[in-house]
C-alpha cells in the first residue's frame, strides 16, 4: 500500500509552472497582459466549474456529444488532469465526504494535503473506474482521459505563437497557476471558512469570495446538501457565473434539462452549528436522503 505522500519527481513539472511565472518581472508590463490572464483564467475556470464539476461529475444538465467533448478539451486546458479521472475523485469526495476516506479533507489530513498534497501524491494517480461507469462508456472521452496533457500543451502553444513569451507567460503560467489554486481552494478552504445553511454531515461552507474566485463553486454547502443542482448559488445575491453562462448556453439550445434545488429545500433553514475541525461520525447522505428529511 502506498503512503499519502507528494511525489517529488513527478511534480517537477507543477512547480516549475510555479517557478516561470517570475518571467513576469522580466517582461515589459501591459494591462493588456492582465486582461489575457483574467480572460485565459477564467475561460478555463468555466470548464473546471460548468464542465468537470457540474456536468461530468454531477450529470446536473444534458447536452449532445459533440458539446460534450468540447466541453472536456476545455476543461483539460486548465491541467488539472484527465476528466474521467477528476470526476471520479470527485464522486468519491461527495460519498465519503469528512470522512477517512475521503481522500482531501482538510478535516481528516490538514489544509497543506487536501489544497495540493494529494494532487501531486501517486497513489492518487489512477482513474477510478468504477466511479464513472457512465461516462467510461464513450471512447473519445477515455481518450483525452489518456492524453489530458494535449489541451494543455496546444493552448500554451498557441498563446505562445500568436502572442510570444508575454501571452504565454500571462495567458498560460500565471493564469494556470492562478487556476489551479483557485480551484484548489474548494477542496481545502470550502471545507473550513464560511457559512452553513444546511446541516450536511460534512463540513462544507457557503463563502462568497470564493464564489466570485471560481465562478460559483464557493455555495459549497449548499452544493453538499443538493449537488445534483446544475446551479450552485440557490439564491439570486449567492452570485454563481458559471451558473448564468449556462443559462445562457441553455437559451441558444446548446445545453439542457439544467436542474434546479427543490423548492421545499429552498424554503427550509436546516441551520446547525458545526465546530471547525470536529470530524464527521457517519457516512454523508445521499441527496434524497437529506431530502427526505428537509
Ligand atoms: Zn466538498
Ligand atoms: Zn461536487
């Protein structure tokens, strides 16, 4: 049995990311430069957010195939490996949320380990099949499971001949690695800092600055209690980007059959306090379960 602990080698290539980004200061500064950053950071957060997470770990909206695979090249783009890959961890952090196995919780292993440790640890590697049966079925989609890297690499190349070391230096490394610590912060700090609606099992918090930094995954709690919800903000001043862009794609026909948050849970306070650090005693509850008792 492996042990939890970050492969060094294999990192090399994260935090030598880390380290270009220092390329900025010899680089002759633009706004310009900025604006490609925030666009290239968060064109690829809405494929983490709206893609990996909301349709491909959650099902919580329908579309066709070719939207589908689309929608998977650019949420690879962001290099936050394979989305099979991603959600399958992701099904199995809802199933054992808090708990032992839950493989990033800060909770059980610390704010270090559920941020970035276990991303970078090999015993993490493998995709888990048995998670996402459902979407193991299509080939094109166990195929840029495989070569996840390539989205990554042709983005980075394509910044890089249209716009030279400037474009790649902000469009790519600073914006990615914005990106990934950004997305990072779901797993760690949603799990600690913020307010709680709903009395889920684990310990997920509702926090609005990271709602605005990852475009609407910071409704965590509530996502926690209903996550089959295509919208992560259930109320209109919980801002949820993601969510409104869908909307959007919904309006021009390219998506559809977006889920709502039942409208009995809407209007239920299920308000409990739950002490920072105290670990969850049983297995989280399924959706209906929570449902059922709200
Ligand atoms: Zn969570
Ligand atoms: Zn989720």
């Amino acid at each position: 049995m492996q042990k939890n602990q970050i492969h060094w080698l294999k990192s090399i290539p994260f935090f030598t990311i880390h380290i270009s980004i220092i390329a900025a200061f010899f680089i002759p500064f633009h706004w310009k430069l900025v604006t490609l950053c925030i666009a290239s950071y968060s064109l690829r957060m809405f494929g983490i957010t709206a893609g990996y997470h909301r349709y491909f770990s959650h099902r919580s909206y329908k579309m066709g195939r070719i939207p589908q695979f689309l929608l998977a090249w650019l949420g690879s783009t962001s290099v936050q490996k394979g989305v099979l890959w991603w959600s399958a961890h992701h099904r199995h952090h809802h199933r054992y949320s808090d708990l032992p196995n839950d493989i990033h919780s800060p909770i059980q292993s610390g704010f270090w380990w559920s941020h970035l440790g276990w991303v970078l640890c090999s015993k993490y590697d493998e995709t888990q099949w048995e998670q996402i049966q459902d979407l193991a079925k299509y080939p094109e989609l166990r195929w840029i499971n495989r070569y996840y890297l390539l989205p990554g690499i042709l983005y980075a190349m394509i910044l890089f001949i249209w716009g030279g070391w400037g474009a790649f230096i902000w469009g790519f490394a600073i914006s990615t690695v914005l990106l990934w610590h950004g997305t990072f912060t779901i797993n760690s700090l949603s799990h600690v800092f913020g307010c709680r609606r709903y009395a889920t099992t684990d310990t997920s918090r509702n926090n609005l600055f990271l709602a605005l930094i990852t475009l609407g995954e910071g409704w965590h709690n509530n996502h926690h209690c209903y996550m089959s919800s295509t919208r992560q903000g259930f109320f209109w001043w919980e801002i949820d980007v993601s969510y409104y862009v869908l909307r959007l794609l919904s309006w021009i026909g390219i998506i559809g059959e977006l889920r709502a948050p039942p409208l009995h849970l809407l209007h239920t306070k299920l308000l409990k306090p739950f002490p920072r650090n105290q670990k969850p005693n049983r297995q989280t509850p399924d959706a209906e379960e929570l449902l059922e008792r709200a």
